[in-house]
C-alpha cells in the first residue's frame, strides 16, 4: 500500500506543476533585403506543441503553413510558391522547428537550440526567446535571424541578402 502512494504522490505533484498552455493567437513575420529594399512578409497557419512546468517552457515545437507566403505583392509570392529555389508549397508544406534544449539565462529570458527544417533542409540554431506570463495570460516572443544559404533557400538570387530577420509572437493562455 505504501509503495501505491507513493506513486499516487508523485504522480500528482507532477501534474501541479505542468502547466497547459494554449495558443490564442500566433504571427510569423519575415523580412529580408532584396536589391537594398526591405522585403517583408508573413506566415499563417501555426500549430503548437508546448509544455512547460512551473512556469517554464520545457519543450517547444512549431509549424507553418509555407503556402500562406504574403509579402503584399501578388507576383512575388507566386515566384516564392513556385519556384523550385523557394517555398515549393506542394512538396514541403509546413516549415517546422522543435526546440532540442531550452535553458533560462535571465527572468523571462531563455535560449534555446532548435532544429528549424525549411523544405528539405534542417539546421539546428541557437535561439533567443522570451516568456512572460500575467494573471493566466502569457507571450511568447523570437526574434532571430537565419542565413537563408544554411538551408539551400533562394538560390544565386542576385541582389538577395543572405540574412533573414525573423519574429515569432505567440499569445497563450493557461487551462
């Protein structure tokens, strides 16, 4: 009987302390250099999983929808829809990335390493994040910038920065 409480106990004090947080909202945005003029874009379509305890996110994977591609310019994202050097929709629907480790450096403040895979390509990335969390509300927020040449993206464009600047923003709330 001893032994069965014990697990009971341990078993309920884990589950104190993992929280469930759910996405409300999400954003992906972008932005890169072509020819010296900003190009910025977004990506719809996010899906979560996330676990944290106590208050700390533990594990973190995300994907997006590539085909959701809107840098306002309607020719524009019809040549990074189809193109072979670019997003290729149908082949690889969804950029993913799932976080390897994560670690806290600071109140609110943490690093983690992800593996991000656009299209056939993976990488894994050091990358700074925040999580703030008030009264059951909390945001999660990156932002980073990838050498779209680590993941074989965009080809010998000319004019094209390597550097991508991108920001994720993810609002949550605790059930």
């Amino acid at each position: 009987m001893k032994k069965y409480s014990l697990y009971i106990l341990l078993l309920v004090s884990h589950l104190s302390f993992a929280q469930n947080w759910q996405p409300t909202t999400s954003s992906v945005a972008f932005k890169i250099k072509m020819l010296g003029v900003n190009v910025d874009g977004t990506l719809k379509g996010m899906k979560t999983n996330l676990k944290f305890t106590n208050n700390e996110p533990v594990t973190l994977s995300a994907t997006i929808d590539s085909k959701t591609i809107n840098t306002t310019n309607s020719l524009r994202d019809k040549h990074l829809k189809e193109k072979e050097e670019f997003f290729q929709p149908e082949l690889f629907p969804v950029i993913s990335m799932s976080s390897v480790s994560t670690q806290k450096i600071a109140d609110n403040k943490y690093i983690g390493v992800f593996k991000i895979t656009i299209k056939n390509s993976s990488k894994n990335l050091k990358i700074p994040f925040t999580f703030n969390e008030d009264a059951g509300k909390g945001v999660l927020k990156a932002d980073f910038t990838i050498d779209r040449q680590d993941f074989k993206f965009g080809g010998d464009t000319p004019g094209m920065s390597n550097n991508v600047k991108v920001s994720i923003l993810l609002n949550l709330t605790k059930n």
